[in-house]
C-alpha cells in the first residue's frame, strides 16, 4: 500500500509547480483529478520543443507532471461548474489551486466557503509572491521569481552576470516543497481531524533554495557574489583536461583535499584549515589547472573516485540519461508504445527516492483533457442526461 492510497486531490494548477506538487502526491497512491477550463487548457498542455506534441494539447511540459491523474474539464465561472466542484470538494481530502492570491475567493471558491463544505479539507494556494503583503497581487513565472529573489543576481561569472538558471528549478523545487507541505498537512490532520489553508509563495521557496547565502549574509553582512566554476577553495572547482573537457573537483572539506592532493603526488599542498586554503587558493589553482591537463576528464574521474575524491566528468544532459547508474535508480518512468495522444515512445521523471515497499510508481500515463469527466461526474451521482446538459451549455 502506497503512503497516499484512499487521498483524493483536487488539482485546480496550472504550469508546473501546482501540477508538480500533486504529480508527486499521484505516484504516492492519491487519486488526482485534473480540472481544468474547457476552453482554456493549462499552458503546459502546450508548451515543450515539440510542436506536434503541442499542437495535441500534450505537450512535454504536461507530460513531465500529469501521469497518474485523472482529467475533467470544468467551467469555474460559471454558477453550474462551481456546484460541480462544491459536490466534488465533498468527497475530497486536497485542493490545490495557482492563481492569482483572490481570485478564487471572488468565485465563492476560497478556502472559508469550501472549508464549510468540508471541514477536513486541506487547502494549498501556490502563488508567486504568497497571500498578503505589498506584492501579494503580483504575478511571476520561475524566470521572473529567479530575478526578484536574488539567485539570478549570484548566477554565472563575475564578468557574466547574472544569468538565468538552465532549467525551471523554482517551479520544480516549489512543487516539491508543495508536496512536503501536504504531507505535513495530511500528517497533522490524522492527529486533529482538522483541515487548514496552506500558503506558499515560490518567491520563499528561491529564498530557501540560497538558505546558506541568506545566513552567511544576515551573520556578516557579506553577500554571495556569482563565482562561475570556481569555488573559494581551488580544490573545489573545475578545470579543463587532457581532452578539453571539463572535470568538476569536489575535494570541499579538509580530508579530501589531503586526499587529493596525496592522489597527485603533491602531498605538500594540502592545508591544515580552511583559512590556509583561502590564502594559498591562486597557487592552488595554477598547480591544479597544470596538473589537470596531463589526463582526460574521465580519465580523472575514475582515478580521483577511486582514491574517494568527489569528481565527475562535465556531462550534457543525454550524457547524463545514458549513464547505466541513472537505470538503476528507478527515478524514470517510460511508456514504451506512447499513450493516447502521444504518438511515440517517451519517458517522465517520478520521485528522487525510492521507499522500501509502496513506493512512488506510475501507474496511468497523462491523460488528454477532459478524458475523464463523464466518469469523475457519475461518480458524483450526475446521471446521463445531467452530464449531457451540462456538456450542451459549455460547462463541461
């Protein structure tokens, strides 16, 4: 049995951090159900470098967060659609929703009115900046959160500068936090009976995601400043190899850095505290740069490892994917012959840990919207002709 078996989600999110939160909560059992607006598809539906896949309505962004969910496509705004989801709020444990802090008070849908509907309902409003405060109305995408909160200004080189991360690690990182923070919900729940309003702000989540930078700054008034590759200590940063390619040192603390200077026969080089590693960093650096270029980047890899000195080849992202230890790790799930709307095979990401029995696993592929409505609705006791009707007047 999965940790969330019998919990059923109500995921009212749109791009990735909401349906990422719920995504994870999915491979752990819960029953989640998609809603979405039957003209206005979420945009990750249509988003991802494949344009075929987009112009589906099942794009890769969609397909990386909407495994093991069900779909059903609801009109919000109308008075018919909010019964709908008054009568499904009833049988549910969860409701996430991302919109704009207030919007889904203005609709009768906050968390005062469906909490009255049902008291054990836990609530999560993911929004950019959270609810309240002077930016609470402010809107942001992870590119826009990147910029306000700091992390963007210590990304890159101290002559290129700031730049953007590489991929949407806020979104995901607030999805992940998203899901923490039901957990922690459902968990007290158990003990209380009680629901509650969950608020989170992905402005927090990139203030956690700098956690040691913020501290650093509020002890010493010292700001983080964007290093590049190189990291204060010269034995923690990557150099340029044999074959051009580049291996990232990660001798950080006092004993691997002995190590690893014992491993290139410069056992001389190794300091006896950090603030000799601090004075001594731009000999270290020119010894190590030399050094470095005698062999290749995998070559050092599988010599500094051996001698248990953290290093790993610079790898592209396919690089990474073919590494045999990433199969091992169960962390990828792949639909061999596609799945309704996706012509081809293909893989998602699920859970970065594994448990030792009801772990997270896929056990539906993404769905094409609205592919579940008719039975999510019957299963609210509409009958046929209800179904029908509200099909007929486009709340549906």
């Amino acid at each position: 049995m999965r940790p969330f078996e019998g919990i059923r989600i109500i995921d009212i999110t749109h791009v990735l951090a909401g349906p990422f939160a719920a995504y994870q909560l999915g491979l752990l059992g819960a029953d989640v159900i998609k809603v979405e607006p039957p003209d206005d598809p979420d945009q990750s539906r249509d988003s991802g470098p494949d344009l075929a896949l987009n112009r589906a309505n099942m794009g890769s962004y969609f397909l990386t967060q909407g495994s093991n969910k069900r779909s059903i496509t609801l009109d919000l705004k109308s008075e018919a659609g909010r019964e709908v989801l008054k009568r499904l709020v009833a049988t549910a444990d969860v409701l996430v929703e991302n919109f704009r802090p207030g919007a889904f008070e203005a609709l009768g849908l906050g968390y005062a009115a469906l909490s009255a509907i049902n008291p054990r309902l836990i609530y999560c409003s993911i929004s950019a900046f959270g609810h309240g405060g002077p930016r609470g109305q402010q809107t942001a995408y992870d590119h826009v959160i990147q910029a306000s909160s700091g992390i963007m200004a210590v990304t890159g080189t101290p002559e290129v500068n700031p730049i953007k991360f590489g991929a949407p690690a806020i979104d995901y990182a607030t999805g992940t936090m998203g899901a923490f923070a039901l957990s922690a919900a459902l968990f007290q729940r158990e003990r209380t009976g009680r629901g509650q309003h969950i608020d989170l702000a992905m402005l927090d989540v990139a203030l956690m995601m700098q956690a040691s930078h913020l501290t650093a700054y509020m002890a010493s008034g010292k700001a983080a400043k964007p290093s590049g590759n190189k990291h204060a200590h010269a034995s923690n940063s990557a150099y340029r190899t044999k074959d051009g390619a580049l291996v990232m040192l990660g001798a950080s603390n006092l004993r691997q850095q002995k190590r690893l200077w014992a491993a290139l026969g410069r056992p001389e080089m190794a300091k006896a505290n950090n603030e000799e590693r601090l004075a001594d960093r731009d000999r270290e650096e020119a010894v190590l740069a030399e050094i470095m270029l005698t062999r290749t980047a995998d070559e050092w890899e599988m010599y500094l490892q051996s001698k248990h000195v953290p290093a790993s080849r610079v790898r592209r992202m396919e690089e990474a994917l073919a590494d045999p230890h990433v199969a091992t790790r169960g962390v990828l799930h792949r639909f061999p012959e596609g799945s309704p709307g996706v012509d081809r095979p293909y893989g998602v990401p699920m859970a970065a840990f594994k448990l030792a029995h009801g772990g997270p696993q896929v056990d539906r592929p993404p769905p094409q919207m609205g592919a579940d409505t008719e039975a999510v609705l019957a299963e609210l006791g509409y009958a046929a002709g209800d179904i029908a009707a509200l099909r007929q007047k486009k709340v549906i």
